[in-house]
C-alpha cells in the first residue's frame, strides 16, 4: 500500500463529510441561524467574551484541542497496525468526534455560553452537575500537571525549540496589538509566521539547554537533568498564571493564530514529502506482535479507543467548546467550520501522523517501526512515541530538499508549540468551571473567586503542588494512568447531555446517543481492567480514585437516564 492513496482518501472523506453529515447536521438538525444572539456579544467583558472574526478563532480552538493528543495517541496507537488506527481515526471523527465538539458549541451558545458542566446542572440536574465538574476538574488538574513536566522534558528533548517557543510570545503579543488597530490579520500573522521561522532556524543552529548549566553546579547529569525540568515546570507555569488571566485578544488568540499556520505549514510540509517521495507503508496493516503468545502488547480493544482520543473523539474538547471557544464566537453558523471542521483537521493531523511512521519512517530503514514497535516496553516513553513521528516526519521533509537538521527544528517546534497552547489553555478552561462551582442562582460568582487572579492562583498553585510531589515536576505521573479513560469519559458523558438536549427538542438523538454508546462501553470496559490492575498492584490511590470516577458516572448515566425518559415521555 502506498502512503499518498491513503492520504488522498483521507482528504476525500474528510471534504465529502463535511458537506453532508456536517450541513446535515447545521442545517437540519440544529438549523443555525445567525438571528440567534450569540455570547460573545451579550456577555462581552474584553478579557474572555470577546466577538471574533471566523478564521481566528478556528486558529485558536484548533490549536486548543490539538496539543501533543493528535500526535502522541496515534504514534502509540500505530503498535497494533496502520490499519486499525487509521480506520478508527477517520470514521471515529467523522461520526464522533466531530459530532461531539460541534455539539457541544452549540448548545453552549445557546445557553449563554455555559460550560458542559454547567450546562449538565441545567438539562440534567443540580447534583448531577456537581459530579461532573468533579470529573472535570480532576481531568484538568492533570492535564496542567503532567504538560507542564512534558513540556519541560520536550524543551530537555529539543533544545533547538527553546527560542523559538519563548520567542512566540512577542511576536503574538505584536500581532495582537496591530489586529486591535484594524489592520489586515492575514498580511500581518503572515509576517508573524515568518518571523517565527527565522527564530526557527536561529533555535536549530543555537539550540538552549539549561543542563549543562546545572551539571556544572551539582555535577551529576541525572540531577542537573531534574532540576532543568523543574527550572522549566517552575517557569511555565508562571508563565501560565498571566497567559490565562490577560485578555484572550492580547496573547491567546494571536499566538494560537500564529501556530495554527505554523501547522498548516508543518502538514503542508509533510503532505509535500508524501507526494514527492510517496513511501510504500513498512509498517504492518496488523501487527503481528500485537496477536503472538507472550506479547506484552495488550489487547487492542479496548485500549486503542483509549489511547487515540484527539484525533478520533476527545472529551477535552468539549471542555474547550464551552469553555473558551464559545465565548469568542460572533455568528452561530460559524459553529459548523470551528467545531465541526477544527475536529477533521485535527483528524488530518492524526493521519499525517500516521503515515509519517507507517511510511516515512521506514524509508531509511525497512525494520525502523518493528524496533520502535516490537513490544508495548519498546514503545512506551515520550522519547519514543515522539521519536518515530519526528524521524518519519524528517524523512519526509528531507525529500523535498530542506536538510535534516531544519526539518527536525521544524518538526520539534511544532510539537512543543502545541503542547505549550493546551497548557495554557486548560488553566483558563480550568479557572471558569471553578468560577462557575462558586457561582450561585443568581448568576454571581462567590468571592473571592470572582478575581480571576485568585481563581488562576489556585488552578495554577494547586497544579503546583501537585506536579513538584515528586523530583522533576513528576508528580501528576502518579495520576496519569487515569487520563485516557478519564479523557473518552467526559467525551461520552458530554455526548450523554447532548442527547437528553435533543429528547428535550423533540430531534434526532441518534446521531449523538449511538457514538455515547460507544465510547461509554470502551471506557467503562478499559477503567474496570485498571481497577483489576491497580488492586492487584495495592495501589490504593489509583483504586480508590477509579472508584470514586465510576460511582460518579454511573450517577450521571442513571441521571441522564432518567431525564431522557422524562423529556422523551413529554414529547409524545
């Protein structure tokens, strides 16, 4: 099989669903209307509600659910053969996925721009929504943790995208005062894309690396490489702190916008090097070391449905559709291109993913993905998943003739980029669910968490707390295990409110209830596996916390049950 028909395919299904299922939806299930006021407008407060034009804010949100999930799960997910992941990342999306993060927009935008938490409160019930936003503030309390020490570890990885990620800053923050002056957003975030990949180029040939800094104090490798990381966690997320509290225009739309051609750019580059070089997949349809006795490699399902959630249906999506996005919207019928359309880039991105280990990175080297992929150790780490992507990825770069050590600048910019934007992010997402916690019936928020500044604090402090209980900011680690399945949790139980939202308006419920089903029997297969894992290992922590989660959810379904009923009941 050669890589460029899949890729073509892809391309294909991604444009032909976007104008049937995704009109479809738009046009006759929740029949957008740009009559219909919109949040950003009716609450606009120039620091979280703020109008903005179409193209911005796709930039924004796309690179808001991106991060390292499109990159990482399908780069993991690849060990039980291309034709698995590729098959569940294109249909996943197109009938998931996409479904869920358009959803979710709308029904948010239609109650005054609540998140999916509080919105659970509203369509469900008031206990229910207190479970929710329990999962969902745990979920997110990882995800701060665990991306602040990824983000450290990338900047130890590549050194080469030091300067280019610090120097985004600036350049967004200046791309963001000439936007509020009126003047053309694209002539201007060109300039800004091209300055950035001057730094780029700087970054490769003056890599920074605070280890050798620290080796010369301490001189111990192993300890000058924690207290690099830690440096880094530290400063990030103080860096978080202010990203997350200043008006979205100023530094979160512009940079967000900035990485969003970044990627163009980094896809573009790799759908070139698919055309031009067009490698035949090395890599197996179906891995046979994924079926032989005494493989390490689990079973793929329900594992693979877990491990590639962005890229296929991810419930932090959701969380970023109602949390942020949403309050930046200008016109309802922007919805289907932001939602629906951001999802099957992040799909293409999924793909492209793909096709760079399953072809590119056996271009050099026929046995490449059987030694990145011979067992489930050979594959585990985030050197390794990252590895084989930005090697395939080089590889491909390298035939359209730019040298190897840009192309792995390029590649290595990008990735920590994206996981820089999640960071923050989910600290702005994570700071208005806990406003919305200590909002009472009345619509006001309790002090002192009505400052911002406070409830980033916490967000942040707490986050803190967490990731420094263990040396080089390791601490969220001891909850990672949780986040895949917590992750495809949210994404079913937000499905779960869509649904009682369309029994309650007398519309197809088919159309979200069928992909909750889904995802839910994944989820709750793959968490009672772990919790047989973590009793058997002692662990009381993860066992209890495993628990607590399904005790929750199941409150949730039965809740959501018996609104469903309700409303279905009322309707006929």
């Amino acid at each position: 099989m050669n890589s460029l028909i899949l890729i073509l395919l892809a391309i294909a299904g991604y444009i032909v669903a976007y104008h049937t299922y995704g009109k479809f939806l738009a046009g006759k299930i929740f029949k957008l209307s740009n009559e219909n006021s919109m949040p950003a407008y009716e609450l606009e407060d120039g620091v979280d509600y703020v109008p903005t034009k179409k193209h911005i804010i796709f930039g924004h949100h796309f690179t808001t659910i991106a991060g390292l999930g499109p990159i990482v799960g399908p780069a993991i997910g690849i060990i039980w053969g291309w034709l698995p992941a590729f098959i569940w990342v294109l249909v996943g999306s197109i009938f998931m996925g996409a479904v869920h993060d358009f959803t979710t927009l709308v029904i948010s935008a239609r109650n005054k721009g609540k998140t999916i938490g509080q919105l659970t409160g509203d369509i469900i019930s008031p206990g229910a929504r207190y479970a929710f936003q329990f999962i969902m503030q745990f979920l997110l309390f990882i995800v701060i943790s665990v991306f602040a020490m990824i983000v450290g570890l990338l900047f130890e990885m590549y050194p080469e995208a030091v300067f280019p990620v610090w120097m985004q800053i600036p350049i967004a923050l200046w791309l963001g005062r000439q936007i509020q002056k009126g003047r053309n957003d694209l002539v201007y975030s060109i300039i800004a894309v091209v300055l950035m990949y001057i730094t780029v180029i700087i970054g490769a040939w003056f890599p920074l690396n605070l280890t050798p800094l620290f080796e010369s104090i301490v001189h111990d490798p192993v300890q000058a490489k924690n207290l690099s990381v830690s440096a880094w966690v530290l400063i990030l997320l103080i860096y978080v702190f202010f990203a997350s509290t200043i008006p979205v225009q100023k530094l979160l739309q512009p940079r967000d916008y900035i990485n969003s051609h970044q990627l163009l750019v980094a896809m573009t580059l790799l759908f070139l090097g698919l055309i031009v070089a067009h490698p035949q997949i090395t890599a197996p349809a179906i891995n046979p070391a994924a079926t032989q006795a005494g493989s390490d490699i689990p079973p793929l399902a329900p594992l693979l449905f877990i491990t590639i959630a962005c890229g296929a249906i991810s419930g932090f999506h959701s969380l970023a559709s109602s949390g942020t996005t949403v309050k930046q919207v200008a016109k309802e019928t922007d919805t289907l291109f932001i939602g629906y359309g951001g999802m099957l880039l992040e799909s293409l991105l999924a793909v492209l993913v793909l096709l760079a280990i399953a072809g590119g990175l056996g271009m050099d080297n026929p046995d490449a993905f059987h030694q990145h992929y011979g067992s489930w150790t050979s594959a585990s780490g985030l050197n390794a998943k990252l590895g084989a992507f930005v090697e395939g990825s080089a590889n491909l770069i390298e035939s359209l003739g730019i040298p190897p050590l840009v192309g792995k600048s390029i590649i290595a910019v990008f990735i920590v980029s994206f996981a820089n934007t999640t960071l923050d992010s989910a600290a702005r997402i994570q700071r208005l669910s806990l406003q919305e916690i200590f909002t009472n019936n009345s619509g006001k928020i309790a002090k002192p968490f009505n400052n911002r500044y406070f409830a980033t604090f916490v967000v942040v402090a707490a986050a803190g707390m967490l990731a420094f209980s263990r040396p080089a900011g390791e601490g969220a680690l001891v909850l990672w295990p949780l986040f895949g399945s917590l992750n495809q949790l949210l994404a079913a139980l937000a499905l779960a409110i869509v649904s009682v939202y369309l029994v309650q308006k007398q519309k197809n419920v088919f159309i979200t209830f069928i992909p909750m089903v889904f995802v839910l029997v994944m989820t709750i297969w793959a968490m009672i596996q772990n919790l047989i894992l973590y009793y058997k290992d002692h662990d009381l922590v993860l066992s209890t916390l495993s628990v607590i989660i399904l005790l929750l959810t199941s409150w949730l379904m039965i809740s959501s049950f018996i609104s469903f009923i309700r409303f279905k009941q009322a309707g006929t």
